[in-house]
C-alpha cells in the first residue's frame, strides 16, 4: 500500500489524481482508481481460491487497490525504488 504522511492515496475518499509519483528519472500523474473485480478469488497457478481477499480489498479499500497514471516523464523503475509523492495545490 503507497502512504505518503498517513495519506493512502489507494482509497478513492482520498481522490488520488491531483497526485504526481516522482522517482529517479521517472514522474507520473495519478489519473484515478482501480476497481477490483471477483477475479482476486479465483485460484491462480500455486494459489489456492480465497474469497477473502477480495473481500480485505473491499473493506480497506472500497473495492480499489491500484491507481493508473499517466506518464510525465519517462524513467527506470524496479523493485524497492524508492517514490516520492507529491500534491498538487489544487486537485481534481
């Protein structure tokens, strides 16, 4: 989960776009939520079918768990980089 100052931009009370994502090299413009589907309790190869997380998605997250974004400016991005999160003064 992406918190920026006990901000969980995730949860769609928080209307994520007016937020940008800044890494090295690399800036994306939050542009809204993702909806999850029942997709999440379907087994998947090695994981066995779990109603209950979509149901954790839907009780934390009012069913979203993901952003899309636009991309500003091209860069690297890999695991364990390190994003910085930032507002804009007037959101959408």
């Amino acid at each position: 989960m992406v918190k920026a100052s006990g901000l969980n931009i995730l949860d769609p009370a928080n209307s994520g776009s007016g937020y940008t994502i800044h890494g090295v090299g690399l800036s994306m413009r939050v542009t809204e939520h993702t909806k999850r589907c029942g997709m999440t309790m379907i087994a998947q190869r090695d994981i066995e079918a779990d109603v209950e997380v979509l149901r954790a998605i839907v009780r934390n997250n009012r069913r979203s768990f993901g952003i899309y974004c636009d991309v500003v400016t091209a860069g690297g991005l890999d695991v364990g980089t390190e994003l910085v999160l930032k507002t804009s003064a007037v959101r959408a």
